[in-house]
C-alpha cells in the first residue's frame, strides 16, 4: 500500500494472548466478549503488529513486536507464537530508523535478543531509534502501575543505540509526524503518516484493537483514564474528519479500517482496509 511517499508494509511479528478483563478495564465482560470472544483462561488473542515504511532512501519500522527473549514458562503464560515467515520486504540490516511508539514489552521487545553466550544486544544496532523524552524517562523509574511492562531488557540496551529523544508533537522525517499522548503510559507517541488523499493513523496503546473503538473501551492497564479519554476523543474526531485509515496494532482480525460514528453515536469501524493490498 502506498501512502503518500512511503510505500507501507505491515508485519506480525507474533499473536499472543492477554486477560480480557485488563485489556477491557472497567467495561463488563458481557460486553466485551460479544466482540472478542475470551478463551477458558479468560485471555483474548491478540497480535503484535508493526509497520514498514519505505521511499527508496530510507526504511522506517514503527515498533519491533515482543521479541524472543521469553522462558517457555512466559510464552504459556503469554501465548507467545512467533511468526517465522516474516513478509518481504523486511530485513533487520536495511532498517534505518526504528520508531518506537513506547517501552511495554509487547512493543520494544524485540529491540534486543540474547546472542549464544547470553548477552543482550541490539537488532538494528546501526537504526536511529525515535522516541519521546518523557516515555525514556518513564520506562528507567516506571510507577507500581506499569513496572511489569517495562523490562530491563529491553531498556538498558537502547542506552547504546542511536537513540533520537523528541517532545510533543514533531515531525521526524518528511510526512512522519509523531503524537506524545500520555494516558496509557507517559511520553506514549501515535503515529501520522500523511498521504496525498487521506492520512493513516498508527493508533498503538490509544485504541489497541478495533473493539475499543467506543469511548468508553479502553484498557485497565492505563496510567490515566481521564487523559486518555481525552487523548483518545481528539484522535477519533481527527480520524473521522479526515477519513484517516487507522491501524490497529493488536487486533487479530482486523489490521486498519476508516472509522465512523455508527447508529448508537459511538465510534466504530465504517469500513475494514486490508493494509497487505
Ligand atoms: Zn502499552
């Protein structure tokens, strides 16, 4: 797919599995399950989904998925499956710059592997590494809230990356603008790519899969209900005024869509977009 200069390639890095009930936080199961159906631990699958971006001199990757630094009791736990068959188009070495849209695990874990004697190194160790100040900051002195999701692991190895810290609203490269939001966690950033007709929206933590469209669905993992309602109101009424395509970063079945006020007057998908055409 092709959005404005940058041809877009998405990539599932892995599907894993999180409680429904956290992922849905104060909303009733009855609710939730009628879209998301939770298995008989009361986990919903779920994926990790990335982005390449490409315009013949540079090649952007917006997050690195889950990794693979993970003890078979976690990968149970997680129902953790790696995609061996990653699409083309995607080699680590040709990365030049790696946008992170913030720490948790399920997005920055795969910045780093273990090599055979078991130290931990980086995989794009030549990409420049974009994030915001206040996520990096965040992730070295995280709150009770959101320590298990930032992991040593993943955040002591960027010390030695060519890391890119930027704050607020910036646009890093021609038509990549990055959004700070700080609702599901501090210095989280979406992502805008604009196009010639329409932009697309890389929503990561704000709306993670298509079912927390409604305003009300949002996570019980997140820092701040009330900025994130906010955050997330401002992001829906900006994707429905400029027929944004909105990438859902977790959601299984449904990789992107053009979002519309449905009949009930919550936000919904208008129509599915499948980013692979
Ligand atoms: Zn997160």
């Amino acid at each position: 797919m092709k959005i404005g200069r940058y041809t877009v390639t998405p990539i599932q890095f892995a599907s894993f599995r999180l409680d429904g009930g956290c992922m849905f936080g104060s909303v009733p199961k009855n609710l939730w399950s009628k879209g998301i159906p939770a298995d008989s631990e009361n986990c919903i699958p779920l994926v990790c989904r990335s982005l390449v971006l490409q315009d013949g001199s540079r090649t952007f990757l917006i997050d690195v998925g889950i990794g693979d630094k993970w003890s078979e009791k976690q990968r149970a736990i997680y129902g953790i499956d790696l995609n061996s068959e990653l699409q083309d188009g995607y080699k680590p070495s040709t990365v030049t710059d790696v946008i992170l849209t913030h720490l948790h695990f399920d997005h920055a874990g795969g910045i780093s592997y273990r090599d055979t004697a078991g130290a931990l190194r980086l995989r794009y160790p030549s990409a420049t590494v974009h994030l915001q100040a206040a996520n990096w900051q965040q992730a070295q002195n995280p709150t009770p809230k959101d320590r298990a999701s930032y992991l040593a692991e993943n955040i002591d190895p960027l010390k030695e990356a060519k890391l890119m810290l930027c704050n607020g609203v910036v646009e890093i490269a021609p038509d990549i603008v990055v959004h700070r939001v700080d609702g599901h966690t501090p210095g989280q950033q979406w992502i805008e790519i604009r196009g010639d007709a329409a932009p697309l929206f890389f929503a990561t933590d704000l709306i993670p899969t298509s079912h927390h469209l409604p305003l009300a669905f949002h996570m019980g993992y997140d820092v701040c209900a009330e900025t994130l309602l906010k955050e997330k109101l401002h992001f829906l009424e900006r994707a429905v005024a400029e027929n944004a395509l909105v990438v859902f970063q977790h959601d299984a079945a449904t990789e992107a869509a053009r979002v519309g006020i449905n009949e009930r007057g919550q936000f919904g998908v208008r129509e599915k977009v499948p980013l692979s055409s």
